[in-house]
C-alpha cells in the first residue's frame, strides 16, 4: 500500500529552523489537498498547517508566522518550513493528502523533531 514517507526531522537547537519533506512511497493520484500535523508526548494530533482542496492555506494559530507549507499535489509532495522552533515544537510531525477519488487521507509514519539545547 503507498503511504506517505516524511523526513528532514532530527534535534534542532532553539531558535533554529527544519525543513521537513513529504513525499509518496508510490504513486498517488487524484490529491486534492496536502498538510501537516504533529503530535507531542501526552497530547492529541494537531494541526500544524494545511492546503484545502479550494488552494487556500490554514496554519495553526501555534505556528503562525513562523511555518511556510509548499505542496506539489500532481506529484504528492510537500514541503513544511518552520522558524524559530523553541520546545513547545517537539513532536513527531506528520504528513498527509486527502485523495479525492477515494475519498480517504493518507498518512505517512511521522518524523520525530526534537527542540533541545
């Protein structure tokens, strides 16, 4: 089955940046929209930024200003940028597209980012 495989993660330092990097294990077609969500120890998946299948972006209120997310639907690819990370970022995060014609979302296993001097 074609999942989604992020990576990029690691230990950042605070105040650094990530690039984390989305992309399909296989081919995956009729991609609507794409985002990022992440969970930290003891606490539920959040969102931490999206595209919706209209174009527009939503980022969370937690990351605004300091997250840029990139998609290439066509090809199930996406890209997530954050800035200024302090430790209230550390998470495993993870991606994933919503597939229109099946009408289901697939996720990718997560990647671990850790913000610790």
């Amino acid at each position: 089955q074609v999942q989604l495989v992020e990576s990029g993660g690691g230990l950042v330092q605070p105040g650094g940046s990530l690039r984390l990097s989305c992309a399909p294990s296989g081919t995956i077609s009729s991609v609507a929209s794409m985002g990022w969500y992440r969970q930290a120890p003891g606490k539920e998946r959040e969102l931490v930024a999206k595209t919706t299948n209209l174009g527009s972006i939503v980022v969370a209120d937690s990351v605004k200003g300091r997250a840029t997310i990139s998609n290439d639907n066509a090809k199930a690819t996406s890209v997530l940028q954050m800035d200024s990370l302090d430790a209230q970022d550390t998470a495993i995060y993870y991606c994933n597209a919503y597939q229109w014609s099946t009408g289901r979302f697939i996720w990718g296993q997560g990647t671990q980012v850790t913000v610790s001097s």
